[in-house]
C-alpha cells in the first residue's frame, strides 16, 4: 500500500441472524474533516442459521470471504486485509471464540483466523461486534475526534464498548463494556440473557426488555389492551397518550440512564455514544435516558454529551476495518 493512500479491507459483521459482509475503504487521514468518512461497498449478507452449528456457520462464512474476494479481484479492488466483528467473546491474539451464548450453538471454540488464514492470504484481524461498533463510531462516527469514548448500542440486548485514544478497551478477559449486565432495580425478578434474576438494566432496557416490563404491568393491572409485540410498539402507544406506556418507558429509560451515569462516574468519558433501534423510541425515551443519567453522573461528569450514533448499521463493518488497520499499522504480527 502506498503511503497516503486510502486503504479497502474487506469486514465482517457475524451477529445471530445474519453475517454482512462489505467492502470498507477508510480515509487516508482519519482526522479529515466531516466528509472523510469511510465508504462501504459491496454490501451483502447471508443468514446465519445458527441451528446448523458453529463448524457450519464458520465454514459458510469462509466461503462467503471467498466470493467477497473474487468480487474484489473482479472489480479491480485491492484489498488489504480482513476484520471481522464477531459475536460472542472472540479472543483477538489467537482467533478462538472463547465464549458464545445459546444463540449460537457450537459457535465457542471455533477457530477463525486459522480457517481464514487457509484461504486468503491476507493479515487477519477480529474484535467483539459490540466493541466493533463503538469503535466505528468512537473514529469515523459521532466519537470523532475525542479521547475516551463510551458507546452503548441499545437494541434487543444492550451492549457497549470503551475506546481510549483510537485503541478498544477489553479487559483483563475481553468482556469489558458489557453495560447490559449492570446491576438495577427495576430488572429484577426479569431474567438476563446471563441467567440472573437478580437484576441486571438489559432485560427491562433493550427492545425486547422494554416490551417484557410493558406486557408484565399490562397483565398485573388487569390492563384490556393487547400485548405489545415489541419495544418500537410500546414507544409508539407511549407516543400516542397511553400512560402506561409512557410511563414504562420513561421508567425503562431513566433506569437505563441511571447505569450510564454510573459508567460515567467510572470512566469518566468525553463523550457517551448512544445507538440501537430503540434510540429511535423519541424524545419521551432521550429525555428519560439524560433525567437518569444527571441523577446517577457525578457533579464533573454531568455535563458528558449523551449522543446518537451516526454510522448505523454500517458501524461494525467499519469498526472491524479500523481495528484490521491499526493492527497492521502495529509491529509484530500483522494479526
């Protein structure tokens, strides 16, 4: 690669219902102004069938690399490398998944830079798909430009990410930024994708928690309406004057304000980056989320921006293309 010039990785985003792949060509300077984003390509994507195994979806998602690559060779579209933002507790030295929930059954254990490494020859990298997102967002999105960044993606689950100077923090076991499994009220008695009952914010904050508290005080109120099918309905009832609804999701929200603020307090972060499709509940949601979290945030880190993300969906491609970058850019080995 040529200095200056605009490097393309091919990325991966490996979530439970369907693996999106791209073409990622990340500016030659990442400190250019507002229209030196990345630039996606190629976008597809294959389901997951997470039923059929975790040898299966990492043999499939092999063979998807290798059609992208053809695609790329056909288009004349030199590739670089490949990152891959991985469901799961990927372990990114050695490329073993090291911990995967139920979702995606056989899917601990795999090995991916070594099925990787066998059909492409190219530098390997791999990182969590909720640290991919915030780290998307924390270079190229609405953390630009800012030192110590805290994303939290709030979608069914909740998820986040902490990235210091450019650089993904994960922890001594690489399961920092787990933000839904931060201890709340409001949460117990619900049950957490982790298998507690004794409180965590995810299952009374993400889309489907919201729709789970919403549908839990229907029926202890004796409430005639009918269940909500999901959090966006619930957001919209509340939109539309029912109280119940309304105060479900304020509650919903605060609650989830109150850990961020508490998150706050620990890292004490310049920016908070807020994303996921319940983001798009509304203003009721946003006001609720800043009430919790300047009730829960220290007197310093009140006044910490609480954004939303700017990149969407796009944000794990491009936080896995970042994350392949930078590792290349490092010495040793390029993954």
């Amino acid at each position: 690669m040529s200095a200056g010039a605009a490097p393309t990785y091919l990325a991966f985003d490996i979530g439970g219902t369907k693996v999106a792949s791209g073409f990622v060509t990340l500016p030659a300077n990442a400190n250019a102004g507002a229209d030196g984003r990345p630039e996606v390509t190629a976008r597809c994507e294959i389901p997951t069938e997470a039923a059929r195994g975790g040898e299966d979806l990492k043999n499939r998602i092999v063979a998807f690399a290798v059609r992208q690559l053809e695609r790329a060779e056909a288009e004349g579209v030199a590739i670089a490398g490949v990152g891959i933002a991985a469901a799961g507790v990927p372990d990114s030295e050695t490329g073993e998944i090291v911990s995967a929930t139920d979702i995606l059954p056989g899917w601990r254990g795999q090995r991916i830079y070594d099925a990787f490494a066998a059909v492409t020859g190219l530098p390997v990298h791999m990182i969590g798909d909720v640290g991919a997102h915030g780290l998307g967002e924390a270079t190229y999105g609405a953390g630009r430009g800012r030192g110590v960044v805290l994303s939290i993606g709030v979608g069914t689950g909740i998820g986040g990410a902490i990235v210091v100077d450019g650089a993904l923090f994960t922890g001594a076991h690489g399961v920092a930024g787990h933000a839904g499994h931060v201890p709340s009220a409001l949460g117990r008695g619900f049950l957490c994708s982790c298998g507690t009952l004794e409180g965590h914010i995810e299952p009374v904050a993400s889309g489907t928690g919201l729709k789970d508290l919403y549908n839990r005080r229907c029926e202890e109120a004796g409430d005639e309406n009918l269940p909500a099918a999901d959090g966006a309905e619930v957001a919209a009832r509340a939109a539309a004057g029912e109280e119940l609804a309304r105060r479900t999701l304020t509650d919903s929200a605060r609650a989830l304000g109150e850990c961020v603020g508490g998150m706050g307090n620990l890292i004490d972060p310049d920016v908070i980056v807020v994303s996921g499709s319940v983001v798009k509940a509304g203003p009721i949601w946003w006001d609720a989320l800043r009430a919790g979290f300047a009730d829960s945030a220290l007197a310093l880190v009140k006044p910490t921006p609480l954004v939303e993300g700017e990149l969407g969906g796009a944000a794990p491609l491009i936080g896995a293309a970042a994350a392949v970058h930078r590792r290349i850019g490092a010495p040793g080995d390029a993954r």
